[in-house]
C-alpha cells in the first residue's frame, strides 16, 4: 500500500483576519513595559518630568502660551535631532551640525537681506549649502575613511570661520516677513472658531486617527509573523491615553495663536523619516551597519554610499534647521547654533539611542528632545541659573548613557 506525504505547511506566515486582532495578546503590562525597558522607560520618565514640572510651576508649564513657546525656540533641536539619530545608529557622531546651522542662516542672510534677493532664494540656497557641506563629510567618512569624530571636528572649525567671513563678523537682521513665518508664523482661523482654532483642533482629530489606524495595522502584521502584542483591551487604552495627550496639546494651541507653521515641518519630517528609518532598504542598511558593520558587507551592502547618504542626510536637516533659527531669530549671528550638536547628541542618546550603534527610533530621538526642551523651559520658569541648568543637562545625559550600557550588561547575562 503507498502512502502518501503529508502535505508540506505553509512557510508564509497567513494574513490574520480583523477579528483575530481583537482577541490576542497579553495582558500583563509589567511583561509589556520590561519586554523593552529601553522604549518603555523613556515614556515613562517624559510623563513624569511633564508632571513634575506641572506641579513645581503651578500649571505654568501647561498653559496655552508656554506650550506654544516650547514648539517654537525648540523645534530646530528636534529637527537636527532626527538627523543625528541616524548618524548614530550607524556608529558615526557629527560635531559640526551648530557651525552648519550658523553657516546656512547666515549665507541665507547675506542673501536676502544684503543683497535683496526673494525670501525663497535664501532658503534655497541654506538647503544647498547644507547637502554641500553633507557631502564633504561624506567623502571623507565614507570614501577617504577617516572617523566621523575627526570629520566632522574639522568641519565645526572650519565651518564656524567660514561663517565669521561671510558674515564679517557683524550680525545681520531683519528677515522680511515672510521669511520670519517660517519659525514665527500660525495657521489660524482658516475654518473658524469661537475664541479657539477649529482648524489646529481638526488636524489633532486627524493625527489620532492616524496613530490608530497605524498601530491596528502594525498589531496584524505583529499576529501575522507571530510576534506578541498586548491585549486588545490594552491597545485601546494605549490609543485613548496617546489620544489625550495629542488632543489637550491640540486644545491648547488653539487656545493660544494656532497652529504652528514650524510643527508641521516638524510633523511632515518626523512622518517622513520614520517611514525611511523602519520601512525602507535605506533604513534597514542604516541598522545593519551600525549593528554589525562585518555583517552589513557580507550582506552586499554597500557601506560607502550608504555612509555617504547619511551625512548628505545629515547636512540637509542641518540646512533646515538653519533655516528655522534664522527665521525664529530674525537675523543671523556668528556665534549662532554655539552647542546645538550637543543638544542634538543629547536627545538621540537620551532617546534610546545606543552609544555603539545599531538601535534608536526617530521617535525615541523627538522624545528625548522634548525631555531635554521640557526641562530647559520649566528650569526657566523656576528661574534656575544658567549653569544649574548645564549641570543638571549633563547628569541626565550621562544617567541616560549608564541606563544603555545597564541593559547591554543585563542582556548579555541573561544569555
């Protein structure tokens, strides 16, 4: 008698239907928050330090008008942010983001206000500058290979100076107005509003029923490649708790003067780039190097121009950020952008980001700038020193470095 093979199974993973997505998952959050202390710890000391300084300044750090001010003289330290966390995933640093910065206003600035020319010129040419300078750091990195730390220490010298000549050394303001609406300018009343916005309240409707829409169709592919999720019930919660949020910082920016044209640069590029990091074949390289440079090669990828990307990546958000503190200061100065990298630097690491390379979120980065935006502004209302300020910076920054090096030490026990 012949026997016939049992079927072979299906290797690819089967598409879960809606349905199953309401049932599966766990419910135990202390698993949840220790499956990946280094995500979940952020979030949860971000929630605290708002908290705390809630509470110290009486609602002051709260209000409609502070929250609006954070956006605005903070937004260019998110930008290069989102930069810098690439570069260090992929085991690099960049030192010279501040003196880019201050070079790209400041050619922007001799431009337009000098030499009269359109607004939009002196954007455009901040964007080339900054692709231009991303590109010598580049070659030299990538092509020549010399460390991204002596690069780029270079190139904060050099491009510091370069930004004395342009200039003359001599500040130059003001922008006209429209270039000043880049950092300075709100999107108010377009459809109305009793004594609020009607308008920044809709894109905050809007952006939760992204976020819930995204996380439902993540959870499927999650149960599809048998991955852990939590709960249903769990998930909503998350949801309705992310919902709040958005919607009480919506609230109170429409209660204040809008919204910002800055946070919707912020928003276009932290949806841009979190798509690049997590979703592409760029991306995906990015990690691969930074986790494993051997690795990466033997895999065909190739380092050089990928390395080369990142820094032209790199000068381009340096341009952007340029552009919005120029525009937020309505001038340009030689000493601007002074430590803006380590602003930079500090909200990468302190968003999850690791000192070797290979792991980090553009998400992780914006929430750890805002950690650092959050406790510069409630220092300022409590009217902290200055150098009070600088140290308690620091110790954050080295806690949240000790913090990574813990969980490597504690996952390499545990092996």
């Amino acid at each position: 008698m012949t026997r016939t093979a049992p079927p072979e199974a299906d290797p690819t993973p089967q598409e879960p239907a809606p349905a199953v997505a309401l049932h599966t998952g766990t419910s135990d959050v202390r698993q949840l928050i220790t499956r990946n202390l280094r995500t979940s710890g952020i979030y949860v000391a971000f929630a605290a330090i708002v908290v705390l300084f809630a509470i110290i300044t009486d609602g002051l750090s709260l209000s409609p008008g502070n929250i609006t001010n954070i956006v605005l003289q903070y937004s260019y330290i998110l930008v290069l942010a989102i930069g810098m966390v690439l570069v260090i995933i992929a085991g690099h640093i960049d030192l010279s983001v501040g003196s880019v910065v201050a070079l790209t206003g400041a050619v922007s600035a001799i431009l337009v206000i000098k030499n009269d020319y359109p607004w939009w010129v002196g954007v455009l040419a901040a964007l080339a500058v900054g692709l231009a300078v991303g590109a010598w750091h580049g070659f030299w990195v990538a092509y020549v290979g010399i460390p991204a730390f002596i690069v780029t220490l270079a190139g904060m010298l050099l491009f510091r100076g370069m930004t004395q000549q342009v200039l003359g050394n001599v500040s130059l303001s003001p922008f006209p107005a429209e270039y000043s609406k880049v950092a300075s300018g709100f999107l108010n009343g377009l459809i109305g509003g009793d004594g609020y916005d009607a308008f920044t309240l809709l894109i905050g409707v809007i952006a939760v029923g992204g976020y819930a829409f995204s996380g439902f169709r993540t959870r499927l592919a999650r149960i599809k490649y048998q991955q852990p999720v939590e709960s249903f019930p769990l998930f909503v919660a998350r949801v309705v708790a992310v919902g709040a949020v958005v919607m009480y910082f919506a609230w109170q920016l429409a209660h204040a003067r809008g919204l910002p044209i800055v946070l919707i640069i912020l928003a276009v590029l932290i949806l841009a780039y979190g798509v690049i990091s997590k979703r592409s074949v760029f991306g995906r390289q990015i990690y691969a190097i930074g986790g494993n440079l051997a690795a990466a090669q033997l895999s065909g990828v190739k380092v050089k121009v990928v390395n080369f990307w990142i820094f032209v990546n790199m000068g381009f958000l340096s341009a952007v950020a340029g552009i919005i503190y120029s525009s937020r200061s309505n001038g340009s100065q030689p000493s601007a952008g002074n430590m803006f990298e380590l602003d930079a630097i500090a909200a990468a690491f302190i968003g999850g980001a690791a000192v070797t390379g290979g792991v980090g979120t553009v998400v992780g980065a914006m929430v750890g700038g805002l950690i650092m935006a959050v406790m510069s502004n409630g220092m300022q209302l409590m009217g902290v020193e200055q150098p009070i300020q600088s140290v308690i910076k620091g110790l954050v920054l080295l806690l949240a470095v000790a913090f990574d090096v813990y969980n490597k030490r504690r996952a390499g026990a545990s092996r």
